[in-house]
C-alpha cells in the first residue's frame, strides 16, 4: 500500500485530513488540493487504493481495474483510519471523492470510525447508466460474472484513442490543464496508470452501493457530512446523491449546476468556490482545538 503524509511546515497542525480519491486516481492527481488545506495548517494524508495507483495490483493486467469485492478496500480503509487517528492530532476529517467518498460513507455507517467531519465530493452512491435501468445494469454485471467474464475488462478505450480520449475528458473535468497534468503524472511514472474496470469491479460496486441502500445504514450516522455533487455527472448518480443527502441527519447538500465528476480538478471558478465552502464548512463543524 502506497501512502503518503505531508506535515505543516510551522507550528502546531490545525488538525489532520484523510483524502482518499476515486476510482483510477493515485496520490499525485490531488497534490493542488493537498496544496491548499496544507496552507491553512492542516495534516494531510492518504493512500493509494490496493489495486491502483503506486499500490498493489489485483490483475494479472496492471491496467485493469479489478476487484472482486469492496470489502477489502473498506477494511483498509478501516485499518488506516484507526492507525491515523491514534497517530494524528484532532480534529479529524475525513474528505473521499468517488469511489473514496463511497467507501467513507460505507466506514461510517458499518464501523469504528468517527471522525469530527467528512467530505463527500461527488460520491460514488450510484452509478450513471443513462438510459439503462440501474437494476438491469446490475444484472448484467452478476450475470457476465457468473459466466466466468469477473476478471475481463468491461469496455475497452477501442481503436480511435483521440475519440475515446475527448469523451473522457468531458467525463471528468472542463479543465484542459488539470486534464493535461494526469497525462504527465502518468507519461512521468507509467506504473501509475490505470484503464477500465473489470466485470468483477463493477458487480462489487453495485454490491457495495446496495448495502448502503440498506434501511437504516445511513440513518444511524451522527458525522457532520458535506456532499458536494455535479448536477450533469455522467459517472455518478446525481440522484443518488441527493437521496442519500436527505436520508444523513447531519448532512449539507451542494449540487454545482456545471462542472463535471472532478469538482476539484475543475477550472477555479467552479473549484475554488466548492474549496471555500469546504473551508467554512470545517471552521464550523470541526474547529481548531
């Protein structure tokens, strides 16, 4: 597991985040951010998934993104958090992105963790399937994997890289610079890179999706949560979002009307609002001791 800790220069720390990014994502993509809540004095600190990033890998294929269930990423995720708190001055938070934030949403509804706040940017609680029913979708999934397809890739980037690459960029961000800076990180360290999901990936992620669905799962949560949510994501459920936002009793809701799933990778007049909303929504809910 590949981890990381950047420490305020001076001083004693304003308190200490655990950023956990999205599917595909390492360390490096997210280093603008890191920047600005290390400015303020905050103890950042992450890792990279197992199966991505500078991590292990869980395919015979370094670009596929596989894995069988999300569990083990929750019970890493589990075992880091408790390790960081021990080890980290208050206040806590806890900020994911995609599929990071799926998996924190999951640590505090099922275990241990009780950080003083988390960030949920552009959540991983649904998947979009456009016209595609998210039952069928699922079933679908189940069904490849049973047939034996779990470890095949689901889609693959085809024969017109410049095509497939444009309908990407749109997916992700409106940011031609921030888009350009992943393809450097990964031309600069190959082993970075990571391509399509499996069958077997997108079978757990439904799996893990419905156990939060499960009645009751969200309810119990005390953390004080701030969702941050793109009204057009064409990778995530907006819907979902705001389902989940109305079923947290201590959630507040964000939903940017443009910008793409990288809310944070965005261009800064829609990505350093939702930084400054990140920054008040921290002074309030998880304050300098």
């Amino acid at each position: 597991m590949r981890r990381f800790l950047w420490e305020p220069e001076t001083g004693t720390p304003r308190g200490s985040i655990l950023f956990q990014a999205g599917r595909g994502d390492f360390v490096e993509k997210y280093l603008e951010t890191y920047a600005h809540f290390h400015r303020q004095g905050w103890r950042v600190s992450g890792f990279d998934w197992r199966g991505q990033g500078g991590s292990g890998r869980l395919h015979a294929d370094r670009l596929v993104g596989h894995a069988a269930s999300f569990d083990p990423l929750l019970d890493d995720l589990d075992s880091f958090v408790m390790q960081w708190r021990a080890a980290n001055p208050a206040p806590h938070v806890l900020i994911g992105h995609s599929m990071g934030g799926h998996l924190v949403l999951r640590l505090l509804a099922e275990r241990r963790a009780v950080p003083d706040a988390a960030v949920l940017v552009a959540p991983m609680l649904g998947l979009n399937t456009g016209p595609i029913p998210a039952v069928v979708a699922r079933a679908l999934a189940r069904t490849l994997c049973l047939m034996g397809l779990t470890d095949r890739q689901a889609w693959r980037e085809g024969d017109r890289p410049t095509r497939f690459d444009i309908a990407r960029k749109a997916n992700l961000t409106s940011c031609d610079a921030h888009y350009a800076d992943e393809a450097w990180w990964k031309a600069e360290q190959p082993e970075l890179a990571l391509a399509t999901p499996s069958w077997g990936w997108l079978a757990a992620a439904y799996e893990s999706i419905a156990r939060l669905d499960q009645g009751g799962a969200l309810e119990r949560i005390e953390t004080p949560i701030l969702l941050l949510g793109a009204k057009h994501d064409r990778l995530v459920s907006a819907a979902a979002i705001r389902r989940t936002a109305a079923r947290l009793k201590n959630a507040r809701l964000i939903m940017s009307e443009k910008g793409a799933h990288e809310l944070l990778r965005e261009v800064d007049d829609l990505r350093l609002p939702l930084l400054v909303e990140i920054d008040h929504f921290l002074d309030e809910k998880a304050p300098y001791r």
